[in-house]
C-alpha cells in the first residue's frame, strides 16, 4: 500500500491453500490494481519476479517478519522503480527504535547501520530519527518514569468537523447543552485519578479534543480548576491547552488560561490559503489566525504552538511555501508539521465523490522545505511519528525553540511512563517497562455520559487502583 497509495490490494490464496501449494506454485500473490505480482520460493523463469532470502535455523518471529519484508520490499522496489524514504518501517514510532538502542548503550553507528541495514531507511531519515532520539534522551531524562505520570483531558467539541479529522470530535453547537454534564463526568474521572494516582508525581498535562477552548470562559475556568484543587502541581513540567481553533480564541478564555499554570497553548492554521480553510471546513480566516496569534502574545503567552498539513486537497508546492512564509512571520514557538494522513472515518474518506477531482501532494523535497522554514525560525526537530495512509509515505515532525519542546509530545510516541486520558474517545495507557497495556473510552457522547462508572472501572483493572 505505500508503494500504491489508494489502491486495492486483495488476497487472493487462504494459508491452507499456500500449504498445500505444489512447489512450482506461486507462495504468494498480491494484485495491485491490474498489476500482478508474483513471488516464488522456486525461482521459475515463469515467474515475472522473484526473490529470496536464507532465514536463519531457529530464528524468532522477529527476525523471520524482518527477513520476509526485506524480500517485499526488495521486489517492489524492483517492480516501481523507486525506494521509500523509511524502507520497511511501517511503525508509527521510527525515532522509538533509535532512542531505545541508544539508551540501552548501543553506539550511534550500531543504530544507524541497524536502521540502513535491517530497516532499509534512508540515510536522510536515519539521521532525522537519530538526532531526534538524542534530544529525546535530553529531555526525557529529567523526568521520573517509574513515579512519574501525565493526563491527557479530551474535549470532543469543535466549531465545526474538519474534512480530515478523525478525531473524537462533535459540533459544538449541537452539544452546547450536554456540556456541563460532559464536565460533570470529567469531574468524576479526576476525582478517581487524584486518588489513584496520589503517590505518583504529575509531569505534564495535555488538554485535547476537539478543541478544548471551544468552552465558554466559565466553563474552562470550572474544568481548570478542577485540577488545580485536586493534583499537586509541584512536578509539574508542562501544562499545554490546545486552542486549535482561531475561530473559538477569544481574550475572556485566553485571561482564564492566564489564571492557572498554563504553559503551552496550541493556535492552528493548518494552512493560510483562504480556498483550502473554506474546502476542508475550517470557516475561519487566515485573518483570524493572525489576530488570535497575536492576541495571545500580547497577553503573555510565549510558548505556542502552530500546526500546518502538507497534502491537502489540490495545494502545490507554492500553497505550502506561502503557508510558511506566513508562519515565519509570526515566529511562533513550535511548528508541527503533518503529511496529510486519510483515516478511515475522515470525511475525506466517507465523502470521497466530493474530492474525487482533488489531488494531495506531498514529497522529499515538501518536507525539506518546511525543515529549513523551521532552521530559519530557529525551531529543531524534537518528535516524529508516521500513521497510515500518509501522503508521500513520509512523516508528522515538531520543531521546537529550545526549551519550548513539548513534552506530552513526546511521551505519548515514546511510551516511558502511564498517560491516564480522560474524556469521551480517550485512550489510557499503562506502561511497566516493556509491557504496555490500554484501556479505551467509549467515543459516542451519549454513551459517554450514562457509562462514566464503567470508564473509571475500566482504568481500576487496568491500573490495579
């Protein structure tokens, strides 16, 4: 599928249907469009392509699954005519491998031949993830993971639903009315994790959505004060409130903010092409991202956060460069950088007929360019992930000031220590060294609210507490 965005690909043989197979018989098929594949463990002439590789006597799953991509990749390389900048990393955390064999005390060298050689990344991509883990270790080193744990607080209202969100996400305006009780049962899942989690040191809190400053200014200082009368903060190393939406800023939140330890706020434009904001349901203006920047700056915030797309619908090469020329301009603090990724309850997807004319771009050179916006802005690479579906099959990056690095960020992708997440569609995550285990909420608003008990019993079972 990376080799063929958006195509279909079918299975054609079952297993026992391969185990039985003669040995002049194809082992594998893969129909790509009208296209066909055909590997074979024999090497027939008759076989369009085909290759091999000796798997150790013994191996571990771990090594057969690598061996057997190596022989896919290989091919379809061969087949297209051209390599993929991550090779056969199909894992949304690249950096994670880096970083975990630098922290266990292997070389620099060690994992970059790991990478090039078992992975088949790219040069350029390997020293992305490997100065990436290194600023990684710096950071995540100050931080406890054994005692140490972070909130995620979701908020699923918006202004309104973006094409490409598949996020937990509901239009305020048809839920203004179960927002107080939305609260009520955050309030319950802080009370449980105050308690449960009393012995334990909070590093970062991170609210979510959604958009978390869609709340009236009453609302957000109730929610806000939640936590500042049930947790100690003194651990506290970062405290981030997304406020994506310019169109739900406005001073009265932003003062709320103001009153509680509030370090990191979020404005996103996403892009500053006015037809595309239109086009992906944004309803706000490039004007409005400006003003809402400045407002915020003017009010004493000096840690925020601007996300672009790269690939969204029929925007070139010129769209993205004028979209960072107008970032530049506000010098924000960090720059998130997303390839457009097309999941599958985005209405980009189920709505497919109203884009069926629209193309989505995004390229090596694409991601370069926002990488030497970001030098220019002073920002450097600090967290990466990939998803599915990924325009280019290239990569999400962060680009930070030094000292301005968000650290949830990181945390999440790298799993070092439990994230209790709470609200509708929030995703817990317990993590005993190597062993990670999670526990979902329920997305639907409704159930949300009449199953509040069963979530925070859900989180009991999976924490012990």
């Amino acid at each position: 599928m990376a080799f063929y965005p958006g195509a279909l690909v079918t299975r054609v043989f079952s297993l026992p249907e391969l185990e039985s197979a003669p040995c002049d018989a194809p082992k594998a098929k893969v129909l790509i469009g009208e296209k066909a594949m055909e590997l074979s463990a024999c090497e027939e002439e008759n076989f369009r392509l085909s290759d091999s590789a000796r798997i150790p006597e013994g191996a571990d799953r771990k090594t057969v699954r690598t061996i057997c991509k190596q022989v896919l990749y290989r091919l379809l390389v061969r087949l297209c005519g051209h390599t993929l900048p991550w090779g056969t990393l199909t894992g949304i955390r690249p950096t994670k491998i880096a970083r975990v064999m630098l922290s266990q005390g292997a070389s620099e060298e060690e994992a970059v031949r790991y990478m090039e050689q078992e992975m088949l990344c790219s040069p350029e991509k390997t020293a992305l993830s490997l100065e990436i883990a290194r600023r990684e270790l710096g950071l995540l080193n100050r931080l406890d993971y054994d005692g140490g744990y972070s909130i995620y607080l979701g908020i699923p209202f918006c202004p309104t639903t973006c094409a490409y969100c598949s996020f937990t996400s509901y239009p305020i305006s048809r839920y203004a009315g179960q927002v107080d009780a939305y609260l009520d049962c955050l309030e319950k899942e802080l009370n449980y994790t105050a308690q449960a989690f009393s012995s334990r040191k909070l590093n970062t809190i991170y609210f979510g959505g959604g958009t978390p400053t869609t709340l009236l200014p009453e609302q957000l200082n109730r929610l806000l004060s939640m936590i500042t009368e049930r947790f100690d903060l003194e651990f506290l190393r970062e405290w981030t409130v997304e406020a994506g939406r310019p169109d739900s800023i406005t001073a009265e939140k932003l003062a709320v903010l103001k009153q509680y330890p509030v370090s990191r706020i979020s404005i996103n434009p996403q892009t500053m092409k006015e037809e595309t904001l239109r086009r992906i349901g944004r309803r706000h203006s490039v004007q409005q991202v400006i003003d809402a920047f400045r407002l915020a700056r003017g009010m004493g915030f000096d840690n925020i956060n601007m996300d672009m797309i790269v690939g969204l619908p029929d925007e070139t090469a010129a769209d993205v460069e004028h979209t960072l020329k107008q970032i530049l301009e506000l010098m924000p603090d960090s720059l998130t950088v997303h390839s457009l990724a097309v999941k599958r309850t985005a209405r980009l997807n189920l709505n497919r007929e109203e884009f069926e004319d629209s193309t989505s771009f995004n390229s090596l050179e694409l991601m370069d360019l926002t990488a030497k916006y970001a030098d220019r802005m002073n920002l450097h690479p600090y967290y990466l992930y990939r998803q599915k579906n990924m325009t280019g099959n290239l990569e999400n990056v962060g680009y930070a000031a030094s000292g301005k690095e968000g650290l949830y960020n990181i945390l999440i992708m790298e799993e070092v220590q439990p994230i209790v997440a709470l609200g509708a569609g929030a995703v817990t995550k317990g993590v005993w060294g190597d062993r990670i285990e999670r526990c979902e909420n329920v997305k639907d608003i409704d159930s949300y609210l009449a199953r509040i008990d069963e979530m925070i019993d859900r989180k009991r079972k999976l924490f012990g507490n």
